[in-house]
C-alpha cells in the first residue's frame, strides 16, 4: 500500500525516487512554482495547466523521453548584460534565451536592450553542484497529479 505523501514546502521527500515504479498517493499539493531553483521537488494537481504543458521560466530543452510518464528537459541558462545592467524598473536585466544553439550562439555578443546601457548580451548558464554539473528539471505524470523535481546532474 502506497504511503501518504504531503507535498506542502519543508516535508521530508526523501524517501521517494522520481523513477520508482510506485510512487506515494497524494494528499496536499504545491502551488505551481515558474522559476524551480536549486535541488527541489514539487507534486502539481492534476488540473494544473502549467505543469501539464510542462512550463518553466528558464529555457528548457528536451533531453529525452524515459518511457511514457517521465519526460527530462535540460536548463539553458539565461541571457545576462555583460555590465550587469538593471531594466527601468530596477531589477537585473535577464532575457531568455532561443532553445537551438544556432540562434543562441547569435543572441551573444548582441547590444543589451537597454538603450542606456552599452554592454552586450552573454548566455549565464545553470550551473549544478558548484562544479557547473548541468541542469536537468524531469517531469512525471501520475493518477493524481505532474511531478517535477529541479535535479542537478551528478
């Protein structure tokens, strides 16, 4: 019997894999988070659109399809001012990025979009595990709900 799991923020996830063959029943779920940052897991409803059309505000591309429940994208990084410029309103200037590597290799070098500023655009990438592993974000559909942990690459 499968046990209760509680997705709510600060509970113990430890003791489930995204790949095992049972995963626990649902009893609460998470509120659908856009920009997933750091090692961390999260269980959406079953209704929840974003996590059904597998959204993300980071740039993803499709790694590969393990079977027809888990689904694996890797993170792209985001576009940065090379002087580190902040938008009109006051925040960090970031844009993201194209998700082939022709187009993304042309948007470096490119003129910051801020017309007060003369830096030039450069890919930051996600960087894993303080070694700059790569950033994968897997995604499971369940019975009752999508699953997606951010996981850094070992």
């Amino acid at each position: 019997m499968a046990q209760a799991y509680d997705a709510a923020p600060g509970h113990n996830h430890a003791y489930w894999k995204i790949a095992d063959r049972h995963l626990p029943e649902v009893s609460k779920f998470d509120e659908y988070k856009k920009w997933p940052d750091g090692n961390c897991r999260y269980v959406y409803r079953a209704d929840c659109l974003e996590a059904q059309y597998h959204k993300s505000g980071w740039a993803m591309k499709y790694k590969d399809h393990s079977g027809r429940h888990i689904l694996r994208k890797k993170c792209l990084g985001v576009l940065v001012c090379s002087l580190q410029c902040v938008s009109n309103t006051g925040h960090p200037l970031y844009l993201r990025p194209a998700t082939t590597n022709d187009v993304r290799q042309r948007q470096q070098g490119k003129p910051c979009p801020n017309s007060r500023c003369l830096g030039s655009l450069h890919v930051q990438p996600c960087r894993g595990r303080g070694n700059g592993y790569p950033v994968e974000h897997i995604w499971r559909h369940t019975g009752s709900g999508g699953v997606l942990p951010g996981r850094r690459l070992p």
